[in-house]
C-alpha cells in the first residue's frame, strides 16, 4: 500500500472508482472536479499493486482541513484503506491545521463508527443537510 498525490494520469480509476461509490443522488465529482482538485494537491490517493484503489479529497482554511469525500474502489473496501487515509491526512495537516472537519450522513453507522475511532467527536447534528436526512458535523484535533 502507498499513498501519495493524485496526478492527472490517476483521473480515469478516480472516475470509475466515484462511479462505484456515489450514485447521481449523491453529487458524484465530475471529470472537471478531479482535474481542478488534483492541481490543488488536494487529493490523496492509495495505491495497490502501483493501482489506485482509493482517494481522499480535502479542502484547506486557515485553521482548519475539511475532509470532503473519501471513496475505495468496492473489491477494496473493508480492508482499513479509509482509515489509512484520514490517518495520512491527520500526520499530513499537523502544524499546518488545529483541526480536521468532516460531515456525514446520520443514519451512516458504519462510517460514524470508523470516525470515532479514529477519535473525531461529534459537533453538531446538521438537519436536512442532505436531500434524504440529516448529518453529522465531527471534528478531530490535529
């Protein structure tokens, strides 16, 4: 396992990969998406065999990262590569942000859990915040 930057030449397995993982109700990342956020430096990606089987994308403030979308390609998952992730980000952002930010569906146990292991707390419930329920707001100092 390896986990780096996007590059450009990651765009097609990015697509296919948030093809698997969001369906159109979602607001899946369109080509243009990927391509604006990977010159940002604002995806990171884990590779298996040199394959991308997942990605990370972020967004930077002054104080805080927010973690946008994380997606593994579906033979991947269960495998602890999201956690792999949120945890290269987390070694990533020390000293250049006091805390990590994520929001997430409610009813989402299994991604709720994974967050709390990882030692995000709960901020505040966000009603209706998605089209078909409420979210979460969670936070993790860095």
């Amino acid at each position: 396992m390896f986990i780096d930057f996007a590059a450009c030449s990651d765009l097609e397995r990015l697509l296919e990969i948030e093809e698997q993982a969001f369906d159109a109700n979602s607001y899946p990342l369109s080509k243009r998406n990927f391509l604006y956020h990977i010159g940002k430096k604002h995806i990171l990606i884990v590779r298996i065999d040199s394959r991308v089987v997942g990605y990370l994308l972020f967004f930077t403030y002054k104080k805080s990262w927010r973690i946008y979308s994380i997606a593994v390609a579906e033979e991947f998952r269960r495998k602890g590569l999201g956690r792999s992730l949120i945890s290269y980000l987390r070694e990533y952002a020390a000293g250049k942000a006091g805390y990590l930010l994520l929001e997430v569906k409610a009813d989402n146990i299994r991604a709720l859990h994974l967050y709390a292991l990882l030692g995000f707390s709960p901020l505040k419930i966000l009603k209706n915040y998605y089209p078909d329920g409420d979210g979460v707001k969670m936070v993790l100092e860095v």
